[in-house]
C-alpha cells in the first residue's frame, strides 16, 4: 500500500533527577555531599533514507519515545545519558507541526536530518550546591521533561520525470515500456490508484527516476476522482510527459490537453511553467483524424510532441533521449528547508533506526 501520510505523536526522554548524597565513610569526617547528576533524556530525529519509499511504518507506529536520561547517585556518580532515536523517512517527506503548522524540515537529500524532540536536561546532584557557606546542601534538582510534539508527515515523490494525463491515455503501459516497473495495465480507467516509479537507465547521462502518477479527471483539483491526494507529487518533477491517447475512439486530444491543463492550473498555476512534452499515445491503432489537430495546436504553442505507441515502442526511444537532454540542461528544482542537516546523528549514545519489521512487510510499493 502507498502510504504519503501520516501523523505520529514524538516524546523525547525525560532528564534524570540530580541525587542528594553525603560522603559515608569510615576516618573521614565530614565527607561532603557527593551527590552527582542526572542523565540528559535522549533527543528524536527524523533522518531521509533512499531505504524507504512510503510512510507505511510511520502510519501503523504513531507513539515514539526516546529513553529517558538516569538518575544520580552518590559518589559523585552522574546518570547515564539517554539514547537518541532515530526514525527514518523517505526521500522528499515534508516534516510539520500539526498542532502550530509550523514548517520543520523539507528532506529532500539522503541523510540530510531534523531535530523534532528535544531530550530533557538532567537534574544537578547536590555536590553542585556545596559552597563554602553552604556545606552540607540537602537539594538537587529534578530533571527536565522531554519536548513531545504532534507531527504531520507529508510525503512528496522525487522523480526527474513525472507521467500525467487523463485516466487510460496509456501512462503505466509507457512507464513499463522504458523502465523494469510492473505498473498494472488493462483496457479501463483507473487502473493506476497509486503513483509507481520507474528508472531508465541512459548512458551516458546515468539514471532517470519517472513517476506515472495516476490519471486526472475534471475537477481533480477540488477533489473529484481521486482528487488532489497525488496532485501534489508533481510539483517536485522537473519535466511533465503529458500522455494524450489520439486514438479514433478516445476523447478528443484537444479537450483532454485542456482539461489536464486545467487542473494543473487550478491546483498551482506554476506547474504550467514546468517544462513539458507531449506524448501522442497510441499510434498504433488508427489516429488519422484526431492527430493533425494536436500537431497543430503544439507547433502554434511550441509544445514539443513525439508520437509514440506504449505497446509497441514506437517513438518511445526518441521521447526519452530528449527528456534526458532536457534534463541534462535544466537545473535541479530548488526545494525550501527548514533546520535540516546533512549527515549521520548516530552516536556512541544512540540508539540504531528504529522500526518494525512485521509493520515493514506490510508496505507494498511498485518500482
């Protein structure tokens, strides 16, 4: 199952209690206070891993807790520190307050981290009160409660190429031709009911990820159909592959290229601005009467238009040299975060990414 959101509620460790103590022991008098400090409690960090493609773990584990920090003791004994929990999310997963909706991190690189929890202070154990007016202090302080937030995980795919198009213009039976991804393919609308990722492989520009995200109906955009839920996974490709079926028996190509066009526009009019091609599908069946129009239109709009058949491969290869030299030209969407890092927050006093196998084979995700 494609899971892209989620709500977990985070609680970092508590601090450990500071000790009272007093030096016992046998020739020496007046020994002191000897109580030590408590533990800080253990912070909880969300950490981008290209391991993971869904929410899933996230959706079916919604309470994390860090460990608590421990208490102190005497002999000047401080409380171990609480172990750090790491919790790994996929590439591209935007990281929200839910209760403030404050913007917490966009983590969009491997590895790249955020501090969501931060771990208590640990309390001072009474050695840290002696003075030398106050010798023998009975007080130490407890120790701080750990940061807990609600979060709103969002998910938001990363592919350098995204499929768009009205239901049954033939996106998955394309995703398959180019890439090693089982889409599922079948003569109806609304085959595709999750976004599936594909790589081709193009030497020697390297790997292209593509995303076939399922098919747009009129009024998508305001919630028909399967609405705005994967609108949104568009917005981080940096090419659009408009796939229009000008086939004799489909919808006419000029109507389904506005409709398409509409709902883009309606759901954030910049995504016109995105770099785009139009891929007239299915060229194999008969298309003498719906094709010339769509040529037409994407001359006097200088839209480039290659005509392909998915099923056959026609045209296809000359669809993907041109969006891997489209993409060699283009730079990388700029994509806004919020107190990220980069690198690897496991330490000698952390814990390994946390997870549930049993929760992880539930998750099932094409690719």
């Amino acid at each position: 199952m494609f899971v892209d959101e989620a709500r977990v509620r985070v609680k970092a460790g508590d601090g450990g209690r500071g000790c009272i103590s007093f030096r016992r022991e046998a020739h020496v008098p007046r020994g002191g206070p000897d109580g030590g400090d408590g533990g800080d409690g253990g912070s909880i960090y969300l950490v981008a891993s290209r391991s993971y493609r869904t929410l899933s773990d996230q959706r079916y584990q919604q309470q994390y807790r860090a460990e608590n920090g421990a208490h102190g003791r005497g002999k000047t004994m401080h409380g171990r520190r609480g172990a750090d929990l790491i919790i790994s999310v996929p590439l591209g997963t935007i990281v929200e307050d839910a209760e403030t909706r404050e913007l917490l991190a966009d983590l969009i690189h491997e590895r790249e981290q955020v501090l969501v929890a931060q771990g208590g202070k640990g309390g001072r154990g009474n050695a840290r009160f002696a003075t030398a007016t106050r010798q023998a202090p009975r007080l130490a302080q407890p120790g701080g409660e750990g940061e807990q937030r609600l979060l709103q995980l969002t998910l938001k795919l990363l592919a350098d190429v995204g499929l768009i198009g009205l239901p049954n213009a033939g996106k998955s039976a394309l995703l398959c031709c180019i890439t090693a991804a089982q889409s599922k393919v079948a003569a109806y609308p609304f085959t595709t009911l999750t976004p599936h990722l594909g790589t081709v492989e193009i030497d020697p520009l390297g790997a292209l990820v593509v995303a076939d995200i399922p098919g747009l109906i009129e009024g998508a955009a305001t919630g028909a159909g399967l609405g705005i839920r994967f609108l949104r996974h568009i917005e981080r490709t940096r090419l659009l592959v408009h796939v229009i079926d000008v086939s004799d028996d489909a919808r006419d190509p000029l109507e389904a290229l506005s409709v398409v066009e509409g709902e883009l526009r309606a759901f954030d009019p910049a995504l016109l601005q995105r770099a785009r091609v139009i891929a007239a599908n299915k060229i194999d069946l008969p298309h003498a009467t719906r094709l010339p129009a769509l040529t037409a239109l994407c001359a006097e709009r200088a839209i480039p238009l290659f005509p392909i058949s998915a099923m056959t491969g026609e045209g296809v290869e000359a669809l993907v040299q041109y969006a891997a030299a489209q993409l060699q030209t283009s730079s990388r969407l700029q994509v806004p975060g919020a107190k990220c890092q980069a690198g690897d927050p496991a330490g000698p006093n952390q814990k390994p990414e946390t997870r549930n196998p049993k929760l992880r084979s539930r998750q099932s995700f094409h690719e």
